[in-house]
C-alpha cells in the first residue's frame, strides 16, 4: 500500500511541476490550480506515445522524468509565488488522498479499487503489462488500435520507473485523480 501512496504522490508532484511550467510556457501570469490538471493530460500523451517506442516503459520513464526535470528549469527560471501554488489546493489534495484510502482501511488490506462492483481492472492491468514487457498475447481486449492506452501507459511507466506492481500503479492513478479534480475544484 505505501508502494500506490508513494506513486500517487509522484503523480501529483509530476503534474504540478509539468502543468506550471506549461502554464508559464504559455504565457500566464498567473499560477492556476488548473495547471496540475493539464501537466497530467500531458503526462499521459508522453507516457503513451513513449511507451510505445523501442524500451516501451523504460523509454517512457525517462522521457517523463525527462519532461519533469525540463519543467522544474523552467519554474527555477520563471518561478510563480509560493503562496498562489500552495495553500488550500494542497490540504485538499491530502485530504483527498486520504479519503480515497478508505476502501483500503475498512477492509484492512490493499488491493483494486472498485474490483467488487466490475472486475474489468484485470483487462486494464493485462494491457498495462503488455505495455511494459509485451509477454502478454496481443489480442488483449483493449490493445487495438485507437483504444486510448494513456492512462495504461502512465500506470506500466510508474510500475517500471518505481518498481512497484501494476496494481499498485493503478491504484496510485486511480488515487491521484480526485486529488487533482480537489485541485481543480
């Protein structure tokens, strides 16, 4: 379980860091808690498309971290104020995390979210893993073209980068989401 909250955390200060420095790129003066939200959108394209290259995750890895470092020159570049970037968006976002944690403590152990009400996360975590090792057979449901694998790539780019299982990776995408949405809220 600490494995999937380590995770989320390196998703949200991803898409922090990444979603200022496009702000700042494009032109506002202004920080915005929207920005998490795009800097994550853009975590996805990269991981995706990386992903798919020769070295699959391990590419992407590197090509997120890449984009990652880029943006923290960026914001020591051009730095926004500390005090519009913090504040309540990051109490949220904690609180959010733990709340998303809940299913985790009633049951007393760690597993999928959700697994109860639909177990099509097995399908999601068969595509993940096609994604990092391709040892999987190819006609898994949603490796066809035009499906979109993002969400997929940024959870098997997180299991390779971190060394966590592909459960673990999803469970920290799926808890990162609402954390951001606080964010954006």
């Amino acid at each position: 379980m600490f494995g999937a909250y380590a995770a989320a955390a390196v998703i949200l200060a991803a898409s922090v860091a990444v979603g200022l420095a496009l702000w700042r790129l494009t032109g506002w003066e202004r920080a915005s808690f929207c920005a998490p939200a795009a800097g994550f959108a853009l975590l996805l394209i990269v991981c995706d498309v990386a992903a798919r290259l020769p070295g699959r995750t391990v590419t992407a890895a590197v090509a997120a971290g890449v984009l990652v470092v880029l943006s923290g020159l960026v914001l020591f570049a051009a730095p926004y104020p500390p005090a519009v970037v913090a504040g309540d968006g990051f109490v949220l976002s904690v609180l959010s995390l733990l709340l998303v944690g809940l299913p985790f403590a009633v049951s007393g152990h760690f597993g999928v979210l959700g697994v109860g009400d639909n177990n099509d996360m097995a399908v999601h975590m068969g595509a993940s893993y096609w994604l990092q090792t391709h040892a999987v057979q190819q006609d898994v449901m949603l490796v066809k073209p035009g499906y979109p694998l993002g969400p997929h790539s940024l959870a098997a780019t997180l299991g390779t980068g971190l060394g966590i299982s592909v459960e673990q990776a999803f469970a920290a995408l799926m808890m990162g989401v609402p954390a951001l949405t606080a964010l954006v809220a």
